[in-house]
C-alpha cells in the first residue's frame, strides 16, 4: 500500500465494508484490513495465478472471504 490504511482511515475516514482487491498474490493485505476492520462485509481477492488461487482459497475460507481465480 501507498498509504498506510491506518492513515487512510484516521485522516480521510475511509472505511470500506466491502473490500475488491484485484492481484491478490499470497493475501499478504488480508491482515492490514482486519487491523483497521475493513472489509466487514465481504472481501473478494481476485487473483489470475491459478496455484496461487487455489492456496489462497484455502488458507482463507470465510464466508466472507471470496477468492476468484481471474485475471481483469
């Protein structure tokens, strides 16, 4: 991230429920939003690597975590 989310959401009070975050790679930012409490919602990672869709998928099965294997 360019902008620390914690700033992003002190400064400019973003505060998104719903979170689309296209190149997810390994979900790396999963745990930024949680510690802001983003993406209370949904959080939909889309992410075009078929492997790295699969594992992401499995490491984070959630009703509200949705992984989509695609490329945008």
């Amino acid at each position: 991230m360019l902008i620390k989310a914690s700033i992003l959401k002190k400064i400019w009070k973003v505060n998104p429920s719903i979170i689309l975050h296209v190149g997810a790679h390994e979900a790396e930012e999963l745990s930024i939003y949680k510690s802001v409490d983003w993406g209370t919602d949904q959080i939909i990672l889309i992410e075009a690597q078929p492997g790295l869709a699969r594992k992401i998928k499995q490491q984070f099965s959630s009703e509200k975590v949705k992984v989509l294997q695609a490329a945008v």
